[in-house]
C-alpha cells in the first residue's frame, strides 16, 4: 500500500545533472553540469509549519523532491525541473527501506 502511495506522487519528469569538468579553449578547467539521469519525482514546494522547521534547520529550503531510491544520487548534483533549477541542500532516506529519497532543495539564483 505504501509502495503504490509514492508511485501514485510520481507524476513529474526531473532531470537530475552532475558536475563535470572541461577545458576551454585556453587550456583552462571550468565547470559545467550536464544531465545524469531523467526520473519520476513528487515535486513538493515546502508550505506552512513544514517550511518554517526546514528554515530552522537549513536556511534557503524551499521544495521537497521526492525520487525512487537510487544509491547513485548525492549532495552535489543538482536537479531541474520545468526550466528551474534546484540545489540539493540535504537527502532524507526516510526508514532507510531503499524506497524513497527526499530531496530538500532550494531553487539556483
């Protein structure tokens, strides 16, 4: 039953990036991001008591993204989804059952 709740959440297409590095035509390493994997995700902007115990604990959280679990994802990656892109500031692995992460991001200025 629990299982069939999350899929049901499911309903976005994210795209999660990872960093890379290039070099540019000086020779020189820049930074870049480029696109890792495309999920399923739950796309949950924080709201009420929710947002102000995410602001004591971390202070730019606004959007709760929740995504299979996948052992591959990590805190610095990034994640964009409908133009916007978003940073993850910390993942919860909720009963650690390899069924879900949350991701707690803040959108990119």
């Amino acid at each position: 039953m629990k299982l069939r709740l999350l899929v049901n959440r499911l309903n976005k297409r994210v795209t999660i990036r990872r960093q890379i590095w290039r070099d540019n035509s000086m020779g020189a390493r820049e930074q870049d991001w480029e696109d890792y994997v495309t999920v399923w995700a739950g796309v949950e902007p924080l709201r009420g008591q929710e947002f102000f115990v995410a602001q004591r604990s971390e202070a730019d959280v606004t959007t709760r993204i929740r995504i299979r679990y996948r052992a591959d994802v990590d805190r610095s990656m990034m994640v964009r989804f409908d133009g916007v892109e978003f940073e993850i500031m910390y993942i919860i692995h909720p009963e650690f059952n390899k069924r879900e992460l949350q991701l707690m991001c803040r959108e990119r200025q």
